[in-house]
C-alpha cells in the first residue's frame, strides 16, 4: 500500500470522526470515497462514520470490483456514477445531515436548482444542486439517476434521503458537504422570510475569479 493511500485512508477516518462528533451524521448512516491510483476507497457497509478503522476501509477498482476490506457501502453506485461522469471528481461524501434532508422532503423547492445562492461559499464550494426523485436506499436506480445528470452537478439531494457531494479530494468533498449543511439549515431559518439572495451577477463573478467544485 502506497504511503499516498495510508494518507487518504487516514483522512477519511479523521473527517468522518469531525462529521459524526459534530452530527452531520449519526450511527451508521452516511458514507463516504476517496479515489487512489489503483482504485476507489470507501467506507465499509454499516460503519459508523465515528468509527472507523484505516485498515478496513474497502477498496475496489473503478468498475466495481471489491478488492480488499470490508464489503463496501450499499450505496456505492452513488459514487461509482460521479467517477464516471465527473472526471474531476476525487472524492464523494453523502450524509443525512438534518437541514440537507430537511429540505429533500419540502414539496415547494424548484427541484433543478434547489440551493439558491444565498452566500458566496455555497457557489463556490457547491454550485448548483439538483433534487433527484425518490428511490429506496440500496436501489441501483439512484447511480442511473446520477449518470442521467451527465456529470453537470457537483452535489445532489436524493429526495427524502440526504445529500450526496463531490470535490476535488476527500478534504474537499467534505468541506462541500458542510457549506451545503450549513446553507440548508439558512434556507430553513429563513423559510417565510423576505430574503436576499445574490444576483446573478454576483454569480458570475464568483465562478469567474474562483470556478466552483
């Protein structure tokens, strides 16, 4: 094993420990992936995020194969289909962090863009986040769903489920899953509120001098 995978196995247990402590996730849900150079990194089915053990983590090839560690995540197809489709993808992280679900399950959110830009850090840390219809947990239909997007979203809310979020590495993909956090819980606090969000224009000028995920 590669001194560079002992350092991507070491930062998924240090950051899914920040998560569970902080509860972004609780018992055993949530799951997250770091990609190496031989393979694909996650974390085992059933584990606690709090919890985990370097040396378990699984690990399996781009097209699925389970190499070695515990059996992965059920819900691997998830990060399988941003491999796929987003070659800039290197890390994938899904919660059931409470605001994020919260606002999974609101019938009156626009479902295509259902993060408004509310502050900066979401645009570019996040970008525009798309709700997927409801699957059961464990349904592959989820993965199809994802490579339907053709890689043109960096995070989505799978509805009544949670968020699954993508970055650059495993560093990153974590610090997008909690800007989406902490923005979903401004979006809830807000709900009934005359409020601001950026222009477009704003927009712009945050994706041109800084891009976004």
């Amino acid at each position: 094993m590669s001194s560079s995978e002992n350092r991507v196995r070491e930062d998924m247990v240090r950051l899914g420990r920040s998560l569970f402590e902080r509860g972004f996730s609780v018992g055993a849900a949530g799951n997250m992936s770091a990609a190496v150079d031989d393979g694909i990194l996650v974390t085992p089915t059933n584990s606690c995020l709090g919890f985990l053990d370097p040396a378990k983590i699984s690990k399996i090839t781009r097209d699925g194969h389970h190499i070695s560690g515990d059996k992965p995540s059920k819900e691997v197809f998830l990060h399988k289909a941003f491999y796929e489709t987003r070659p800039q993808t290197g890390a994938v992280v899904h919660l059931h962090s409470t605001h994020a679900t919260a606002l999974s399950c609101l019938s009156d959110i626009d479902s295509d863009d259902c993060i408004p830009p509310l502050t900066p850090y979401v645009v570019m840390r996040v970008g525009h986040v798309k709700r997927l219809d409801y699957v059961r947990p464990g349904d592959e239909k989820a993965g199809d769903l994802i490579r339907a997007l053709d890689g043109k979203y960096a995070a989505i809310l799978l509805a009544n489920h949670g968020p699954v979020v993508t970055g650059k590495d495993i560093v990153s993909a974590v610090y997008a899953a909690e800007e989406l956090e902490e923005t979903a819980k401004l979006l809830v606090m807000l709900r009934g509120m005359p409020t601001r969000i950026l222009s477009d224009e704003n927009v712009a000028e945050l994706n041109a001098e800084f891009g976004c995920c």
